[in-house]
C-alpha cells in the first residue's frame, strides 16, 4: 500500500535475509515481531496493520466528530502519521494504544482548523464500533418494531449524537474511550498523555454532562 520494492535479489541474498529475519525476530512476542516488522517497511504487515484496525480508528474518529467524512479523511491521515511514527515506538503502550493516540491528535489537530469553518451535519449513529462492527444505534434497546417506536428511537440516537458531540473535547475524548471503545483508565492515560487521576475526573464530568443534556428523553 505505502511500499513499493525497489531492488531485486538473488536467491542466495534471499536465504541470507531469512535466516538473518527469523533469527532477530526469535524470542519476540507476536506483537513485538509485528513491530519489528512495521519498522522494517514490510508491505504486506504494514496492510495487514492498516485491515486489522481501520474499522476501530474510524469508529473513534467518528465519534470524536460526528462526521462520516471527516472521520475517513482523519483515518487515512492518522495511518499515514503512523508509517512516519513507527520507528519510534517503543512499546511502552499496545499498539492499539499507541495508534489511538495518533488518532486523537490528529482529531485535535483538524478540530482546530475546522472551528471557524464546522459545517451542520446530519447526525448518525450508524457507524461501526471497533472490531464488532456493530453501530452504537444496536445498543440502544427497542423492545417494538413499530414504525412509531423505531421514530423514537431514531430521535433518541440523534439526541445522544448530539450530546455527545457538544460535550467539551477533553471530556468527549475521555468518554468515548471508555464508554465506546472499552479501554482502561490506564489504557487512556496513554491515549491522551494524561495521568489516571485526570482521566477518572474527565469520565466522570463528561457522563454527568451527558446525563444533564439527555435527562429528559
């Protein structure tokens, strides 16, 4: 995808590269000898990044604005800052930690070009969730299949889509990390370069805020 070969081989040379390849990567863990191997500019691990966690960064990008398009657009962008970042990770996070990270700045980054110029989207809550594929609209009970209930509800996930994109950012990002994404306080710690301490007091606000907006529906 962002590699292209450049030289050519003899099988020698190859046999070579093998050996030498399967000797530095023993007593790695898999993640570790996946890193390894990002850092090497290996094509193939580097797509096998980008399918395995395309679907979480757009879920959370989309989250974080409220904006099909602009979540796609931040998702390429958050890839491409991670081909020029990765040599310098380290493994002091999971690699999915570390890639959240570069999602949320780049999400910050853009919302401080976008704030004179935001658009009024239509809002939606059919984005997939992570891996499960499964939109945030699904986890909202209906217990009726009515034509007047699924109006209701449909009114519901567009309230919630609202209030969650008029939350404060620093709250926005702490709860969707933990109420949609699933990660620990220690887990966003490292996400948002902040202590746990912190990220308990954002989740906390940023829930009663939402309770406050969504207390009548």
């Amino acid at each position: 995808m962002f590699f292209s070969k450049s030289m050519t081989f003899d099988e020698e040379e190859m046999a070579a590269v093998a050996l030498g390849t399967r000797a530095s990567y023993a007593g790695l863990s898999a993640e570790a000898e996946f890193v390894e191997k990002l850092k090497s500019g290996d094509a193939a691990v580097f797509d096998t990044f980008v399918v395995r966690y395309t679907s979480d960064i757009y879920a959370l990008l989309y989250r974080l604005t409220g904006d099909a398009e602009e979540a796609s657009d931040l998702t390429q962008e958050t890839f491409l800052q991670t081909l020029k970042a990765i040599k310098s990770f380290r493994g002091e996070a999971d690699l999915k930690t570390w890639l959240f990270r570069i999602a949320v700045n780049q999400s910050r980054n853009r919302f401080r070009w976008w704030t004179r110029r935001r658009r009024e989207k239509t809002d939606s809550l059919d984005a997939p969730i992570g891996e499960s594929k499964t939109p945030l609209s699904e986890t909202i009970s209906s217990d009726s299949a009515s034509p007047e209930d699924a109006i209701l509800r449909r009114e519901r996930e567009n309230v919630l889509a609202k209030a969650l994109r008029d939350l404060p950012e620093v709250f926005r990002e702490a709860v969707v990390l933990c109420d949609i994404e699933g990660l620990s306080y220690e887990e966003i710690a490292v996400a948002l370069e902040i202590n746990i301490g912190t990220v308990k007091s954002r989740i906390a606000r940023g829930r009663e805020e939402l309770r406050r907006k969504l207390a009548d529906i």
